[in-house]
C-alpha cells in the first residue's frame, strides 16, 4: 500500500496507487509513475510488466523494514534519464532486507537509482537471489549500508550485470563495501568508488614476532605465510626511520633500501623472516606498511654476461579463436639471455619458444626472469603451456618474479573467493617440475632486480591497497618498470582504476617512461584514469590484444585511451597493436625501431598461407604517406625500412618534382625510386638518372598557359629541376590556396618569375608539367572541361578540390608505375600503390593491389581494390606491416571491394 496522492497510468487509465494498478494491470503493461510515492509494504512484482515515469524525477519510499520492491518476473525498471531518474530510496531505515529483492529472471533497469539501504544482513541496496538474472544501465547504487555487501549481495547461481553504473560510497559493517557476490557479478564501464568496509584484522601470526609499530593500525592481512599490515603516521607514533632502527636494534639485517618520489622501500631479514618496509606518505593520509614472509631472502641480481647481441623488444600476436586479448611482451638481453612479461594463453607457449630460438642465434635459450603480473588465463596459461612442450627441454629459466595472492588476503575481495586459488595450485605443480629449479621471487614494492644490462623497479604490488577493499581481481597485478639500453618500459599489466590511482597518487618520476603497456589490453572496463598515462610521458605504446578488440568503439573512447588516440594523431605517440604479428622492435636510448613483423606459428599451421608476392609498392605523398600536417611519422618510416629488408620495391609517386619532395623523405636511404610529376619522369636516385620522362614541349606548355589567362587564376610549371611561377601569381598565392601548409609548401617550392614566360623560352627545354589553382571548385571543373576540349592531346586530373593538373597521356601515375615495374621487370600483380586523390586513380587501377587511404577521395577509393586506414591513423604502416605477414593479415586491415 501507499499513500493516496501517488498516481501512475497504464495508457489512458489511471490509479491513486502503485498497488491498484499493479493489481490492474496485465503482462507487457507499463506503468507510468506521476508522483512520488510512499510505500507501506513490499511492491511485489510478479507480472512481466515495465515501470517507468513521466519524464519527471521519481522516488519510491517506504516506512516499514522489509524490501521496498520485490521482482519475480522478467519487469522492466526505467528512468526517464540521468537527470531524471527512479529513484528507490530507503531513507537509511534500518531494514531487515535489502531495498530491492531480485527473483526473477530477464529482469532489466536503466536509470535507476538505489539508495539508503540499510539492512542488518547482506545486501543494502540490491538482493539477487539464487537464479535470478537482472542487468542493469546507466544505474545508481549509492549511500547504502549492510553488514555484508554495502550495495548488494548475489548469491551462488544468481547473475547481476551491471553496465555504465556508478557504485559509490557504500559501506560494509564486515566485508564487500561495495558488493559481495557468491554468484556472478559482472561490471563493465562502471564507476565503483569511494566504498568502504571493516579493515581487515589478520591472525598475525607472523608480525607477532616482530617488534612493536607504535602508531594507529589501519588493519591486517594474512595468507600463505605472508602478512602485510598499515599503520597511519600522520596521528603519531612511530615513523618509517624509527622502526627501521627498532629492527636493525633486534638483530634484522638490512638487505637494501630504495627511495622514489618521497616513498622509501627497505628489506631487513632475521633467521627465516624476510620482512619489507614500506614508507608511503601519499597513501591513506599518510601510512607505513609492511610485509613479512617465511623464507630468506632471494638474491635478485644476475650479473651480465659478455655483450653478445643487440638489445630487443617483441611484442607478440596474441588472441585465441574465442578471446581478444591476452599479453605477451619479449625482450633480449645484451648478453642474449631473454626476459619475459606474462605470455598469454596455452597456443602463445609455441611462438614464445620459435621467437626465442630464432633471436637466440644458435645460442642457448636462456630466460633471466619470467615476470607474471596476476593470476588470470590470458596471462599466466602460457608459462603453464610453455613447460610442457618437448622444447623446454632445451630451455633454462633463473627465476620467476611474481606475487599471487593469499585466500586469505582476499577474504574481503568483492567476489566469493580469490581468482587466483587454482592457478596458484598449479603453478606450484608447474614450477616443481622445471630443472634446474628457478628462483621464485615474491615482488614487493621498492624491489630492483639488476638483470645484467636490465633493471626491473616494481612499482606496485596488491600490498600497496592494504587496507582498502580489492574489488577487481586486475588490481592485484604487478607492476614494474623496466629500464634496457636506455630505454624505459612501463609494465602495468591488468591494473585497474584503484591500482591505477595508488600509481599516481604515489609516482611521478617513477612513472615517466619511453614506451607504456597500456593497461589491460587497453580495454575501456575499470580501465585507468588518463592521468596514469599523462605522467609517463611515453612515445610508444604497446597495445596488447587482437585488432578486432583495438578497434572496439567502447575502447577508443574510454578517456584514458582517447588521450593516446590524441597524442597519436599530434605525432607525438606510436600505438603498436600486438593483432596476429610478431613485431620485433630495435631498442636504444629511448627510441623503438621496427624490424621485423612476421605471422604467429599457429596461424601459418592453421593456413599454410605465404605472404602476397608485392615486389613493388607506389606510395603517394600528400594525404598518402604524409599525415594532414604534411610529416611523415616514425611508424610509417619504420614500416617502409621493414617492407624494404623483405624485398620490396618503394617508389615515391608525386605529382612533385624531386626537389619538392620531403627532405625527410629524400633522406630515406631504401627509397630508390620517384616516379614525379604524375609520371612525366622517373628517377633512379641510386644511379642519378632518368629511367623515363614524357614532357610537355615548350611552345604546347605556352600555348596552355595563354589560355589559362583567360579565367582568373594561378598556375606554374613543373620542370625537372624545380618549380617556376609567375611573379605576379606568386604574391597571390594566399588568395588562391585555403590550406595553410599548402600555402607555405608553395611559397618555399616555386621560383618566382617577373617575366615568367622569358625565362622559360631562355631555358629552351620542355616542362614535366602545368598546374593551375582555381578559388572554387564549380570554377575548375568548368575549366577542366573547357581545357580538355582545346587540347584533347592532354591528361587532366586533380589532386585538390581546388587544382588541376596537366600533363602528356603517358604522364600518369598509372603508367609511370606500370613502366617502372616494366624496367624492374615484374608483372602488375606484384605491384602494391597507395593513394588518396583524384589524380591516383590510374595508379591505384594499374596496380595488381591498388590501396585507397580511409581519407580518399570518393573516385579513388572506386578505383583501388580496398580502403585502408586513413593517413592520419599510419595507414601505409598498418599495410606494409600486415603485407608482411599474408594477405589475410592485409584483409584484417583494409576493406577489399571483393568482401
């Protein structure tokens, strides 16, 4: 029951009350609230019905202390919108239920807020009971309060989705400040933040043998002969020197201290304790922490080897036929000993072995350090697999840095239990079976590993949460930072928004880096907060996942990752996605240089597929291979280098002359040849000669520019040795031209003439080709007509909405490429070409693959037979390196017409 004022509608009737129109209404009815309404018992739903308002904020309240809306059949709660919510509030009674009870199952809420529950038992806000299966959007649960599960409870074989929900500022009296779920629980794009629970109170088993902290405790964890307690400074009692002294005092022997960004991290070890002291000011108003665990110390430091091979990175293809993600990161050593970082799933074990014995160079295969950074299948499956193989024989592992958790650790994590329980059974299993026995080294925070040549820094393990409640199992990943031939990576692993925030709240320096993992694939759930990514500066980003998934809207636009995208499309950062290659990456003070990028092992077995047999590759500039801001970027640069070292042919196609082409590009030492002016010549740099020209004679090239001078315009010439204009066009170059780098490209390119015409008959030589600028498009296509009508014996295309270009028939791109390949003797099927303008189409017909760039014009994409990426998203490099793998790899990229 409920007050009389309440009134609610089911299409043209009307009721006084939630109840009587409840009782009215049929299945598939909806129910429009009115007015707020005061409940005096339970509103049980048991008929499929939605319930929604009049675009007005609604609340439902109740004064008894029992579940305020009960749902048993697949309903349907709908608030009008963010702004306008229905809102189910408890007025932080104290209740013996939660406020909303779920039965039923296909039970569905989007803008609904849930707040001030105040239950005696499980769940404050939300109840999903056993086999009950609900989903709710863009929901509120918010300000509630139970003795287990803050914001709700699921038990065993009930199912709660919750999708963009914001889960803030609940608490639990015992543990799950925000949930706790026996069932599933599965949350994706959620705020879950700023919820609390008891502090955790540990045995203490083992920090009862150590002397006494005088301060405030914030809790204890214990689990697996490990604890870890936290003690707040900032209330008095000791600090992080006085009880570095009080241990050294009672017989504890320091084993090394290190300090960053105002944290101070030591160990100390006695007898069979080994115990890490941490000083964590920024943390929880200011806190020291420690760790202590049975067992010596490790010894980390694995001296160098003689220098015997150049350092490497390798970031491999990863996925599974029914995963997108999973992480798997190679480096190697000077000393030619290998680290690595997770592995992905059981099929990536393989290709970590073939990569290592092809980078071992007939060395043994030695890995100084196996880093697992938490207990889930796409990153520790692979270590597991890896040791199963007949080629582990042949393979010797040093050590294993890692740092699961204790069951009991995460005893108050949000799920029913740790994620990590049977992995960690096998990994015990895993790890007694491999001889010689690797060092297992349990990371802490402050830990250096010296690695020869390397430098392993962890930065984060789960210890640095204590005492606040884990509800992300990702947030227990290890992260660490690796420094090789001065080059900084930042490993983050899975880590999550709370990891994510503790990172910044204690780093700045510390983070900085040249090359970033993004975090958890660089999925959009729980991902970080942008300023993670902010403070580290990096240039490169490893991108661990499938192409499909690294195309997903919801991650592209995940804030954190649209910063990326952003300093992607400045130039400032190359985004590598791992997709189905292996990318094996040169490394050197700071910078990052593609070699290679072959196809996985797996997918050349399932295939048997060779690569496209792409001899010759046409590359246009503008639009093509330079970005908007007419650079070229170093992914692209790389990618031509690797194209090249796998045999390739790469020739700049341009309606420019040489001159006019890019220094940086003219620089480029695997770039031999130009075809230019839209085909009127074709230049051997290597042997300095023209292989080909088809000009245009001087007395046609004066004949075209008198009937130029019939409408208002620019124009110039194109000749072999540069560019000439009129003086008069010249000073109206800023008139004519609406693009600002255009303006400039041709104030620096043309030579001006004050007798223009002079010049040319005193020269005496013909011209490659004539251009001319309109200040509209209408007024250029009506003088292309005109044009082509005068002087049938020309071609004429364009580049720009606002140019046309001039030269002879056999000036084309198409046929300038196609006699090139002619002269290099190869067939039009093993010629690639990639262009963006109308002035490509012949190219992109001629060429056995003719690639139009996401950003082309629409003749040119008709004319290719695919569309790729677009110049500002690295186009050409995304091509050149899936060339390389197969044409399936370049089907995975482009959008080919025949699909």
């Amino acid at each position: 029951m409920e007050q009389a004022q309440c009134k609610v509608s089911i299409g043209e009737r009307r009721y006084d009350s939630l109840a009587a129109a409840l009782a009215a209404a049929r299945a598939g009815d909806t129910l429009v609230l009115c007015a707020d309404a005061v409940l005096h018992a339970a509103l049980v739903l048991d008929k499929a019905v939605t319930l929604t308002t009049d675009g007005a904020p609604r609340t439902i309240r109740a004064d008894h202390d029992g579940a305020v809306i009960c749902i048993r059949a697949a309903c349907r709660l709908l608030g009008a919108s963010a702004q306008a919510p229905l809102v189910i509030d408890g007025g932080a009674l104290p209740r013996r239920e939660s406020l909303v009870r779920l039965e039923g199952q296909d039970i569905f809420f989007r803008h609904v807020t849930v707040t001030g529950g105040c239950c005696s038992g499980t769940g404050g806000g939300i109840f999903a009971a056993a086999l009950s299966c609900a989903r709710m959007e863009d929901c509120a649960i918010t300000y509630n309060r139970a003795a287990v599960g803050g914001a709700g409870f699921v038990e065993a074989e009930a199912e709660l989705y919750l999708h963009h929900c914001a889960i803030t500022h609940n608490r639990a009296d015992t543990v799950g400040g925000a949930f706790r779920a026996e069932g599933k629980l599965l949350p994706t794009g959620c705020c879950i933040a700023d919820n609390e629970a008891a502090y955790p109170q540990g045995k203490g088993r083992l920090l009862g043998r150590l002397p006494a902290f005088n301060g405030v405790s914030l809790g204890c964890t214990d689990g697996d002969g490990v604890e870890t307690a936290v003690w707040r400074t900032a209330d008095g009692g000791d600090t992080f020197a006085d009880y570095a002294a009080r241990l050294r005092k009672s017989g504890f022997a320091p084993l090394w201290e290190n300090r960053m960004d105002g944290n101070t991290f030591a160990a100390f070890t006695k007898e069979d304790l080994t115990l890490t002291l941490m000083d964590t000011p920024a943390l929880h108003g200011g806190t020291v922490r420690l760790t202590v665990e049975e067992g010596a110390a490790p010894q980390p430091d694995a001296p160098a080897g003689a220098a015997a091979t150049e350092p490497l990175a390798v970031l491999l293809g990863v996925g599974c036929p029914t995963m997108q993600n999973g992480a798997a990161l190679l480096f190697r050593l000077p000393d030619g000993r290998f680290l690595i970082v997770d592995g992905g799933y059981t099929d990536d074990a393989l290709q970590l072995y073939v990569t290592m014995k092809q980078l071992s160079e007939g060395r043994e295969v030695r890995i100084a350090a196996w880093i697992l950074t938490h207990a889930h299948s796409d990153h520790l499956q692979a270590f597991l697999a890896f040791w199963q193989l007949e080629q582990a024989r042949e393979v010797t592992l040093e050590r294993v840095l890692i740092h699961l958790p204790g069951d009991a650790v995460f005893a108050q994590n949000m799920v029913g239990g740790p994620s990590s329980s049977h992995w960690k059974g096998e990994m015990d299993r895993c790890l007694a079976g491999i001889s010689p026995a690797p060092q297992v080294i349990r990371a802490h925070p402050g830990q250096v590993l010296q690695l020869g040549d390397a430098m392993l820094t962890v930065l984060y393990t789960h210890e640095l949460m204590v005492p606040q409640e884990i509800w992300s199992f990702n947030d227990t990943s290890l992260v660490c930072t690796l420094r090789l031939a001065g080059t900084d990576f930042l490993l983050l692993g899975d880590c999550a928004v709370s990891g994510g925030k503790v990172l910044t709240d204690m780093y700045d320096g510390a983070l900085r880096c040249h090359v970033l993992q993004a975090s958890h694939h660089g999925h959009y759930n729980n991902a970080p907060a942008p300023l993670l990514y902010q403070k580290t500066g990096a240039a490169h980003t490893f991108w661990c996942s499938t192409r499909g998934r690294f195309l997903w809207s919801e991650n592209r636009n995940a804030p954190a990752n649209r910063w990326l995208f952003a300093r992607e499309q400045q130039g400032e950062m190359t985004i590598w996605c791992a997709a189905d290659a292996v990318r094996t990456f040169a490394v050197a003070d700071g910078h990052l240089t593609l070699l290679t990028a072959e196809e996985r092992v797996r997918d050349q077995e399932e295939r048997g597929e060779q690569a496209m047999d792409i001899k010759l590759v046409g590359l246009d500039l503008d639009g093509t291979l330079l970005d908007d801001d007419r650079k070229v970027r170093q992914r692209t640069i790389d990618a031509l280098r690797l194209a090249a070292a796998h045999g390739v042919n790469l020739a700049v196609i341009s309606g420019r002359n040489f001159l006019a082409v890019p220094e940086e590009i003219r620089a480029l030492p695997f770039i031999r040849y130009f075809v230019l002016c839209n085909g009127a010549g074709i230049y051997d740099r290597e042997q300095d000669k023209l292989l080909f020209q088809a000009d245009i004679p001087l007395d046609e090239a004066l004949a075209l520019y008198d009937a130029l001078e019939e409408e208002d315009v620019y124009y110039d010439c194109y000749l072999s040795d540069g560019a000439w204009t009129p003086q008069s066009h010249y000073d109206r170059i800023d008139e004519f031209v609406p693009v600002e780098s255009h303006r400039a490209f041709l104030k620096v390119n043309r030579r001006p003439f004050a007798d223009f015409r002079g010049a040319l008959r005193q020269r005496g030589k013909s011209v490659w080709k004539v251009q001319s600028i309109y200040k509209d498009t209408a007024t250029r296509d009506r003088e292309m007509a005109r044009l082509a009508k005068k002087f049938p014996q020309y071609t004429f295309v364009t580049a720009y909405s606002y140019n046309l270009e001039v030269n002879m028939p056999a000036a084309t791109k198409g046929q300038g490429l196609l006699q090139l390949a002619d002269i290099l003797g190869l067939d039009r099927m093993q010629v690639m070409a990639f262009g963006d303008g109308g002035n490509d189409v012949t190219m992109l017909q001629s060429a056995g693959v003719g690639v139009a760039m996401g950003n082309a014009c629409d003749e040119a994409k008709a004319a290719a037979a695919c569309v790729g990426p677009t110049n500002n998203e690295d186009g050409v490099a995304q091509v050149l390196e899936a060339l390389i793998c197969g044409e399936a790899q370049v089907r995975a990229v482009c959008r080919f017409r025949d699909e």
